[in-house]
C-alpha cells in the first residue's frame, strides 16, 4: 500500500515543471551534492592552512630541509631520507583503492563484498594513524621539536665544526650554507655545537647552532595534525557505514549503498589532501 | 552514474591506483636525486624538481578526484560548481607567496626584527 502511494506522487512531480520538485539537480541526489560541497569548502580550509605555510616559509630566510627533518624509519634506522612518508603515502593510497572497490561491489549489491572491502580500508585508515602516531612521537621524544620550539635550523655560512655532538657530526666536519642540522639535548638541556665560520665576511668568527624557524613545528603539528584527525573521523564514519551495510540496512532503501558512495568521495578527499600536504611539507 | 559495466569499472580502478603509485615512487626517487642522494654530486635546480613535483601532484589530484570519486561520470554543471571556485585558490597562492617572500625582502628594513634563527637559551 504505502509504495504503491509513494510511487504515485513519484509520477506526479515528474509531470510539474522544474519548481515542483521530485527533479535532482545535476542528476545527484541531495546527500552526494551536498558531500561534493562539503568537500570543497573543506578544500578551502584546507587551502588557507597550506598556503599560509608556504606564506611563512617564504617570508623566512632559511627553513629546515625535508628530506634531513623526515629520515628516521621504525627499528632505529636513520638517515632514510622520506622513506617512512612514502610508505604513510602507499598506505592511504591503498585505502582509496579498496573504498573504490567497496563502492563498486555496493552497486553490485553484494554485501559481502562491501562488508569486506570496508573492513580493508578502515584497517588502511587505522594503519596511516599509527604511522603518524610514530612519526610524532619520534619528532616530540626523539627529538624535541614542539610547536614552540623547532631544533631544526639551517647553516647560512660556511664553516667548521669545532665539537661534535656524539651522533652524526664530527669535530673539523664542515658544511656549506643551506643544510640542515638538529640541535640534541643532553641531559635535558640544549647542547647547540659551536662552530667557526670559514668563508664570506664573518670569516673566522666563532657562532653556536641555533634555532630554525619557530613556525615550523607549529605549521607541522597544525596541518598534519588537522589531516590526521580528518583520517580519525573518516575511520569512524567507515566504522559507522561498514556496521550498516553488514546488518543489511542498505539492503532495502531505495538509493541503496548510497551511503558508502557518499563516505568513499570523502575518503578519496582525505587522500587527495594527503597529496598536497606530502607535497608542501615532505618533497618541495 | 557511471554507464560502465562492473568489470570495466574495476579495469579502471586497478589502472588508476597503478598509475598513481608509479607517480609517488617517481615523485619521492627525483625529490632525492635532485638533492643528490642517489648520484654522488649530481643536483638538479631546485626549481625544476619543484616545478615537477607540483604538476604530478595536480595530475595525481586529477586521478583521485577523475576516476576515484567519478566527477568523470557527473554532468557538466556538477564538475563546474565543484572546480570553478578552486581556481579563486591560483590567486591566494600567488598573492600571499608574493607577501611572504616581501615580508622576508623587508627584514633589513625592520627596526627590531624576530630573528629567523633563535640562540639557544638554556
């Protein structure tokens, strides 16, 4: 009875004209349009965040190099210069591959599979969490880089080292302006080398490391932090839907698995803004 | 709606994911041959890796965006209310990269300017 009613006014609104309603505007029903229009002023937050980054790196002289900041791997390996994002990167790529493949199987209108392709990529999502949950921690353990404060600094001269700080640098190594270094705690204080300047018109004067751009850590912990939390809510959400779907509610709604289409374009966006952040903050 | 048969479709999703791991290894690969890690003293301008870096992360964007959420398969008004806003964002970087790299120009200028680089103060 009260189908057969519901498919009655269907076929009424179809004979009105475009104001009468019962037409989707661009062929997508409302839910999709409105997640399109979610997702791109999430862009434009997005945007603000990582052009304001690029605004404060340029306003400043120096800033830390990528691929010295970013080269420690689980298991104490050292100086494997962007190697831990890459995989970070693979993982959310995979996600988005097996949310597609949940996507396609929910217009099949197999449970299973969409039960089982959502189950992958929330496993994905969690995986990515943990890998920034490490990098994180080695970042404000490991080596002492808070929002306020950034070890990371970069030579502007060329000079010599006339200590060496137990780990990497050598007392008589030198370097040339634009590389990097990190200033280590001993004993919980700040043990910055002194060096000598060897060329241009500081020659011969004695200086100490010291600190790189403060913005630093506060634009890194902010963004990839933002980014981390939007993964967080999409695993919930992914959460949320995959329970959905395995109960068989989707089953009987007239749109279907709609929903997995609309927390996939959502997920797509997560992976698409990883693409930026790997962008600004790991390769340029 | 996609018009695509399911197999198809699943052609294209494994193409796609393909296509866009290749890109990430070549990505992070000319990031560090560029700085010289990967052949003892060979560099390439910083511009340059830079200027190739930023267009394969739009074509990776194009991808994701084209195939994986479909706008490939919307209508025209759809992918146009979506796209058309974003390029307001060509301006904003040109605009505020331009003010930062003036603010950094004007350093000399300032009376007491915040120091790029802080002495350690234990």
């Amino acid at each position: 009875m009260a189908s057969a009613s519901i498919e009655h006014a269907h076929e009424h609104t179809q004979q009105g004209s475009a104001w009468a309603g019962g037409k989707e505007p661009f062929k997508a029903s409302y839910g999709k349009l409105m997640m399109w229009y979610f997702l791109l002023s999430d862009a434009f937050t997005f945007s603000g965040f990582l052009i304001a980054y690029g605004a404060l790196r340029f306003s400043m002289p120096t800033w830390p190099v990528p691929d010295f900041v970013f080269s420690t791997f689980p298991g104490g390996f050292h100086h494997k210069p962007l190697l831990f994002v890459t995989v970070m990167t693979f993982i959310l790529l995979a996600s988005s591959f097996t949310m597609v493949r949940a996507v396609q199987e929910g217009h099949q209108e197999n449970k299973r599979g969409v039960v089982i392709w959502m189950l992958l990529t929330i496993v994905g999502g969690l995986a990515f969490l943990g890998c920034q949950a490490w990098e994180w921690n080695t970042l404000i353990g490991g080596e002492h880089m808070t929002v306020k404060v950034n070890p990371f600094g970069t030579h502007t001269e060329t000079g010599v080292y006339l200590e060496g700080d137990g780990h990497d640098v050598k007392k008589g190594d030198t370097f040339q302006p634009g590389m990097s270094y990190l200033i280590h705690k001993h004993d919980n204080e700040w043990a910055p080398l002194k060096y000598k300047v060897t060329e241009g018109p500081n020659a011969g004067v004695e200086k100490s490391q010291a600190f790189g751009p403060k913005a630093f850590g506060a634009l890194f912990f902010f963004i990839t932090g933002f980014h981390g939390f939007h993964v967080l809510s999409g695993v919930a959400f992914l959460l949320i839907i995959c329970l959905n779907s395995a109960t068989g509610l989707y089953v009987n709604r007239k749109n279907g698995y709609e929903m997995v289409e609309k927390i996939g374009l959502y997920w797509h966006f997560v992976d698409l803004v990883w693409v930026f952040v790997f962008l600004c903050f790991y390769l340029l | 709606m996609s018009h695509l048969t399911y197999d198809q479709s699943k052609t294209i999703a494994t193409k796609t994911i393909l296509i866009l791991a290749v890109i990430t290894v070549f990505e992070v690969l000319f990031a560090l041959l560029g700085k010289g890690y990967l052949v003892e003293g060979f560099h390439i301008p910083h511009w340059i890796t830079g200027g190739v870096m930023i267009v394969l992360s739009i074509v990776k964007a194009y991808l994701i965006v084209y195939e994986f959420m479909h706008m490939k398969y919307e209508v025209p008004g759809l992918v146009k209310t979506v796209l058309l806003p974003t390029l307001l964002l060509v301006w904003a970087i040109i605009a505020f990269l331009a003010e930062g790299d003036y603010w950094n120009n004007s350093r000399a200028r300032v009376k007491n300017p915040v120091p790029a680089q802080t002495e350690v103060n234990n």
